[in-house]
C-alpha cells in the first residue's frame, strides 16, 4: 500500500499564519516611530516576533511530510512574496542603522567619499565640511542627526557603499529604496539557491527554509539592514566554485568582503576546492588577492584612528554576544586593558580550528564544499562578538540546502535581543549577563545533540535533519 499524504489543512493555517504575523508587524509598527516618547510595546513585539519563529519551524516540520509539488512551490512563493511587500510602507522596529545607510549612499552618489566625515561634523556652520555637503544633508533632515554613533566614520566597505547609492537613486533618503534594492538582490540570492536546491531531494523545503524565515523579513525588509547584499556575493562565490569557474568565484569572493570582510574564511575552502593543481591554486589566490584590494583600496586610504568604524569595531564592538562572553571574562583575568585583543585572537583561533578539520575531511564533490561552508560561518556567528538577529542571516541560505533544526531555532530565540531596548542603561546588565543564555543555552544544547546524532548516521545534504 501506498503511503497516505499527510493532510494539507495544518500546513495551510500555519502559511496563513505567517501571513497573519506580518500583516501584524506592519499595523503595530508605527507604534516605534522615531519621533515617539511614550513607551512602546516592546514585549509584545518580541512575543510577536518569537510566535512568528515557531510557526515557522512548525511550517517546516509539517512540510517535509508533503509531496514536492508545483502547487506547494506556488503557495510558498505567494506567501512569502505577500509578507515582504507587506513591510514596503511599514515603519523600521527598533532599529535606526539604515538612516546612516541612506546618508552614506547620498555621499556617494554625489560623488562625495563617504569615509572622511563622521555625521557629527556635518552641521550648519560646520568648517570642514564643504557647503555641497552640507546642503544634501538639509535636503535630508531629519537623516543625519538620527545617524547612531554619529562620532564615528563609516564602516561599510565599498561594494556596500555602490549598494546604497543606488537604494538613493531609486528613493532619495527614503527607507524604500533600500526595501527595493534588497528585494532585488533577494530574488538574486533565490536564483543562486535553485542551482543548489536542484540537487536535493527535497527542494521545496529548502526553499521555504529561506523565502519564509520572518526574522529575514523583520530584519531586512522591515529594518532595511544590507546583510543579504553581502550573503548574495558569498553564495554565488559558492555556486561558481562548485562549478570550478576559479577566477570568476575569486570576483565574486572579493566582492562580499568588499560587503563585509567575513567571507574571507571561506577562502580556504575554494581554494582546497579549486586547486586541482598548485598552480590553479596560486592563480586564484592572485586573483582574489588583486580583486579584493583594489576593492577595499577607499577604505585602505581612510584614517584608521578613534573615530573611525573599522577601528572602533575591531578593537572593542560587543553586543548580545554569548560565547564571545565567556572567552572576554576569561581574557580580564589576564590582562583588563587587552581583555578584547585577547578574546579576539581565542576566536579567531577557535574559527581557524574548524577551518582546518573541514579541510582535513576534504572530498571532491559539492556536499564536501557546502557543509564545510555552512560549518565555519555557523561557528563565525556563534563565536562572534556581536550576534546581532541579522547577522544570523549570513548562515540561513545554507540551511536551506543542509538544514540543521538547532541553528533554524535560532529564528525563534534571536528576537529576545530586543527586550535590551526595554532595560535603562543602569540595569542593562541583567540583559547582557543574564537573559542573553535564554537565546543561546537552548541552541547550543540542540546544537550538540544534533552533532552527535549526525555521527552516528551520514545524512545527505538533502535531508532535513
């Protein structure tokens, strides 16, 4: 006999509900406008958000048991395509970081540098600001004034940079320009997932995975940040050198460290995977190299001093961090002043190490590739100084293609970040000490059990876990 499909209903109330949660993001986000002083709900937010996390993996759950069928491609497409549009005229929760997006793609596409000013100089009256300048930056008041960090230089590199220039052509100063540009580069990176999905056996799932996940659409269709821009360069890094097109895997691997510099530690990797002989493997190195610097040269020829980004976030940016924590209490007990270059050298060790045994495990195929990359930037993200909830999405497309339950979790945990906006400054330590295991405890745990299960048993890289 054969065996029965598993009904359909719970899977469609679950889709419904996922449409439900983000028409009801839109309706309570103008409740977090900028420009409001009274308290705003944050806690039924966070709630909102965590529900929405469940449902989720409860949608997932329910659809591995379901045919893979065009139908279900349709409605997945549908629904997911109806909770992004849904955030085009929603006010930003909680967050403020693309108004200095929308300010470094003005500079820039005026043809101004982005990296000699920090937003704190740009005023009426100002002697080292130019009086060009200081005009795009009356036409977009309120913009400049509500830059965070505003005493400090950008820090987005350059392929970032041409990203927000053109978010201003589409919409000067306006959050809808960065919602239209990241929409593209979305469809960009579904593209290159299909090149990987096709190969499993349950595409459909793989695709939801990633077209579903609403901390996705929270934190870049709602809250404008940019990290698709640089997730969208890696995996095409990915799929070429899954193709062994070298040079043209070097291009685009350049380019997403010129998004942010995180995919350099992908770059053992394809070049274990590229180099079939010493010399391929020293000519895509070259490439990558020359491709890079000529891409990282503005920033290169910046002032790297107190008050620029780049320093300031290497040296000391901490936030919402959980193992980074531990390793910098460690550090204190050694040396105070150099607690952060310390715990800093430990993980970039630790990250080193799982460079390594993935290289030691090397096999000449695609699977081999996408679980070593999927291996590193999960432990980049649990080890990193900040795990802010968007960065988390530098490792969901590859949980499209290799899913892990334990790092999916994650949607549902890392909305917790925000109940720190709810504690003052003299009592955010009961957040950053205390309520941050609540995010990572359970993760870490499942995490571990997971690991241990997997050796026992060879999982394809189909399988959903």
């Amino acid at each position: 006999m054969e065996a029965r499909t598993p009904s359909r209903t719970p899977l469609i109330v679950c889709l419904c509900a996922l449409t439900v949660w983000s028409v009801c993001l839109f309706l309570i986000s103008p409740l977090f406008d900028y420009d409001i002083e009274t308290a705003k709900p944050i806690l039924i937010f966070v709630l909102l958000q965590m529900t929405a996390g469940v449902i989720y993996m409860l949608t997932l759950w329910l659809l591995r048991k379901q045919p893979n069928t065009r139908t279900w491609l349709w409605v997945i497409l549908v629904v997911g395509l109806v909770m992004r549009l849904s955030q085009l005229f929603a006010t930003p929760v909680l967050e403020t970081d693309f108004y200095r997006y929308l300010w470094d793609g003005a500079l820039t596409a005026n043809g101004f540098n982005p990296y000699r000013y920090a937003p704190e100089e740009v005023h009426p009256g100002s002697e080292v600001v130019s009086e060009k300048i200081l005009r795009l930056a009356e036409r977009s008041e309120p913009l400049v004034e509500r830059i965070n960090h505003p005493h400090l230089r950008t820090i987005y590199p350059p392929t970032a940079q041409a990203s927000f220039a053109l978010a201003y052509k589409l919409d000067p100063f306006d959050i809808k320009g960065l919602r239209y540009t990241w929409f593209g580069v979305d469809v960009l990176i579904v593209i290159a997932l299909m090149f990987l999905l096709k190969r499993t056996e349950v595409p459909i799932f793989g695709f939801a995975v990633y077209w579903l996940n609403p901390l996705l659409i929270k934190e870049v269709f709602n809250s404008g940040h940019m990290e698709l821009l640089v997730v969208l360069f890696a995996l095409v890094a990915l799929v070429l050198a899954a193709r062994h097109q070298a040079i043209i895997a070097a291009f685009a691997l350049a380019f997403a460290t010129g998004a942010k510099v995180w995919p350099v530690v992908w770059l053992p990797l394809m070049l274990r995977k590229l180099g079939r002989t010493p010399g391929s493997m020293i000519a895509t190195l070259f490439m990558f190299v020359l491709i890079a610097s000529a891409v990282a040269w503005p920033v290169a020829t910046s002032n790297f001093d107190e008050y620029s980004g780049f320093t300031k976030y290497a040296k000391q940016w901490q936030m919402n961090d959980s193992a980074y924590l531990i390793v910098h209490e460690g550090a204190k007990l050694i040396s105070d002043d150099h607690a952060h270059t310390i715990a800093r050298i430990v993980v970039m060790g630790l990250v080193g190490v799982v460079i390594i045994a993935a290289m030691r495990c090397y096999k000449p195929n695609i699977d081999w590739l996408i679980h070593s990359a999927l291996a590193v930037i999960a432990a980049v993200f649990l080890l990193s100084p900040t795990q802010f909830p968007w960065y988390y999405l530098w490792v969901l497309p590859l949980l499209a293609v290799r899913p892990m339950w334990s790092l999916i979790a994650l949607t549902v945990t890392l909305p917790m970040y925000y109940l720190r906006f709810m504690f003052t400054d003299a009592h955010v330590a009961w957040f950053d000490y205390g309520l941050i295991w609540l995010q990572f405890v359970p993760i870490w745990v499942w995490l571990g059990w997971e690991l241990r299960r997997m050796r026992t048993c060879t999982p394809t890289s189909a399988s959903p876990c």
